[in-house]
C-alpha cells in the first residue's frame, strides 16, 4: 500500500522515487517484519500462557523434551502478521506472482491454525484429520497450478512461453518441460516441502533458522530472475515481475529472524503447524513461480532428508515385522533430527550444525546458477 501511495508522489518529492527499486522496499520490508516480530511476540507469549495453551510432548520422543510441556505453540501467529503486514506495504499489490505466493502462505498457515487450535485448545491428540490436511495442500496446490495454466499471460511473456516448464541445474538453455504431469509437480513440490517443514519442526530454532536462510536464497533468485541484465548474464530465464518475490521473501526473513529471538533455545515459544505449514507452502509457491523447482531439492535438502528419514523408518520398521516378526529401525528416532540427540549430540549442536549444512546447500544451489 506505501508503495501505491507514495510512489506516484515521487514527481513531489524526489525522495519517494526510491520506493522505485525493490532492493529499498525489500529492506524495508524485513525490517518492519523484523520489528512486527518483537513486538508481537512477547504480547502473544503472554497470551497463550494465560489460556494455557502449551506444547503437548509426545510420550515416544526424546525424554529431555519433557521438559518442554507446557511451552506456548501456536507461535506461528507471529509469523503470519509480522510477514503478511510488511509485504501489503511494501510490494505492488497487481503483481501477481506476490499475490499467489502469499495466497499459498497464508492457505496453509490456516490449515496449521486449525490443526494447532484441535490440538492444544480442544485437545483432540491427532489435531486435524491427517486426510483433511492432505485436501487442504492438494486444494491450494491446484488452485496455483490450474490459475498458472489458465492464466499465463499474467506472469509475462517469458513465463507464458515456458508455462510448464522449469530451470534444469548444470544445462545452459535447456528448460525440462513437465507437460501433463505440471498440476501433479505442483501438488507434491507445495505438500512436499509444507510437510518436510513440519517435520523438522522439532528442536528449538531448528526450522526457523533453516528456513530463513532457505528464504534468503529465494529473495536473492527471484532478484536474479526478476532482472533483465543479471538474468542475462547468468543465462536463466528471465521473468517480469517476479522481482516482486524479493521483497515477499525479505519480509518471511525478517519475520523469522524475529520469532527466532523468541524460538532459540531454550524456546519460549513454538510456532506450530501455524509457522511450518505456512512456510513450507510459500518455499514450495515461490520455487513453481520462479520455476526452480529442482533447486528447491538442493536449497531445501535438510526438509528432504527429515521427510526421507521418517518415510524409511516407518517402511522398514513395517517391512521387517512382517518378514522376521519383530520391527527394525534404520535410525534410533525419527526424524533425523531425533536421531542425532539419541546419539548424544546436545540439542544446540544438532540446531547449528543443520544451519551450517543449510548455509552449504544453498551456496551450493547458487553455484548451480553459473555452472551450467
């Protein structure tokens, strides 16, 4: 909204003409996330405490998590608005690659409030029917993918020509084209990262650090794609407008940086199905609309790895009781992240180390840029 009207005052006041470039919006973006977090937080903090609504710990999971119960969730509230204000400000608001990154944000941030408020506030112990999710990231996966198809043109030229297809790592001027499997791409890149998100939701500041600095990678390849020089040198498709994601992109960083002063260990709060889910679904939107679909498998490799982890654990388990009577388990605890505390890593060791690794798989991603 400031930009729509403060820009057009610019022939007035020379100073407004930065809010022209999306480097200026986007840092003003995150700082306002930044500020909104701080803000918000410790108000929240104390409101979920006062209704008693507290972090249920599992009784199979790790015993030093115990200690946990009772620790405010739901946190992903703070996510929610210290994000969603900051883009409405900042960002051009007939841009349609925001509008659909942030449709997808905000869709599964209400699907992990309804699974957080049967969990904790009705305590129902499974929270939503695991089917009903399900339907609930299918049903925004193919509203996004069915609007893209339908619509093309909205996106540019660029992405009207290549509307199915994506960005292949290593091959300079080779776009692999999804064809007729495009909605089904578009369905499990949303519920596949939404999901992977959730998962590694399970240590303080884990998932949050990863994906913070999973969405400073998105805001630097959405500036990439969305500039005609820097996209030219670098010999990916260029894209109108998608520039715009960077700005989205600061504000979810800023907005994590600032649940994080409340997330490090120990957590004075937990973001929930609320924060996972809705993170997972705008990585998982902002990787169709800038079509780097395979570099999300790199950028969110430790979202894989945690998926992966649990997938192989309950099959084998399942696979050898039926052959030997008795279950096997190919990690001490699943997911990963569990397994490294069973070992005896210190909760704040197995949290840096995945951040490091994170930090090493987007460096990678980004390299892929320019070997190719």
């Amino acid at each position: 909204m400031l930009y729509h009207l403060l820009f057009p005052l610019r022939e007035y006041f020379s100073a407004l003409n930065l809010f022209r470039y999306i480097t200026f919006r986007a840092a003003g973006a995150a700082v306002t996330a930044l500020l909104i977090s701080l803000i918000v937080g410790p108000f929240l903090i104390r409101l979920l405490k006062r209704h008693q609504i507290g972090e249920e710990i599992r009784a199979d999971g790790p015993k030093t998590h115990l200690s946990k119960r009772g620790t405010p969730t739901m946190g992903g509230i703070i996510i929610l608005i210290a994000g969603t204000i900051p883009t409405l400000l900042f960002v051009n608001l007939t841009n349609f690659y925001v509008l659909l990154a942030l449709l997808a944000f905000l869709w599964m941030g209400l699907i992990g409030f309804l699974d957080d408020y049967l969990k904790t506030v009705r305590k129902k112990k499974k929270g939503l029917v695991a089917r009903y999710k399900l339907l609930g990231q299918i049903s925004l996966s193919l509203i996004i993918g069915i609007f893209i198809l339908t619509f093309p043109e909205l996106f540019g030229d660029n992405f009207t020509a290549n509307v199915t297809a994506t960005t292949t790592p290593f091959l300079k001027d080779v776009m692999f084209n999804f064809g007729i499997f495009y909605l089904l791409v578009v369905t499990l890149v949303v519920t596949g990262t939404s999901n992977g998100v959730n998962l590694s939701d399970g240590l303080d500041g884990l998932a949050i650090g990863v994906c913070a600095i999973a969405l400073a990678a998105f805001a630097l390849m959405s500036y990439i794609t969305g500039h005609v020089k820097f996209s030219d040198y670098l010999n990916i498709i260029y894209l109108e407008g998608a520039g715009e994601l960077t700005i989205f992109c600061a504000a979810l960083f800023g907005a994590a940086l600032g649940f994080l002063w409340y997330n490090a260990h120990p957590a004075q709060i937990f973001m929930g199905d609320t924060g996972a889910l809705a993170l997972g679904g705008a990585l998982g939107a902002m990787a169709i609309l800038v079509k780097k679909e395979f570099f999300l498998i790199i950028i969110g490799g430790i979202f894989v790895a945690e998926a992966l982890s649990v997938i192989l654990q309950r099959y084998y388990f399942q696979y050898t009781r039926m052959k030997f009577g008795t279950g096997r388990r190919v990690f001490r605890m699943a997911p990963l992240h569990h397994h490294f505390e069973e070992i005896g890593w210190p909760e704040s060791k197995v949290v840096v180390r995945f951040w490091i690794i994170q930090v090493l798989l987007v460096l990678v991603s980004l390299t892929m840029f320019k070997v190719r």
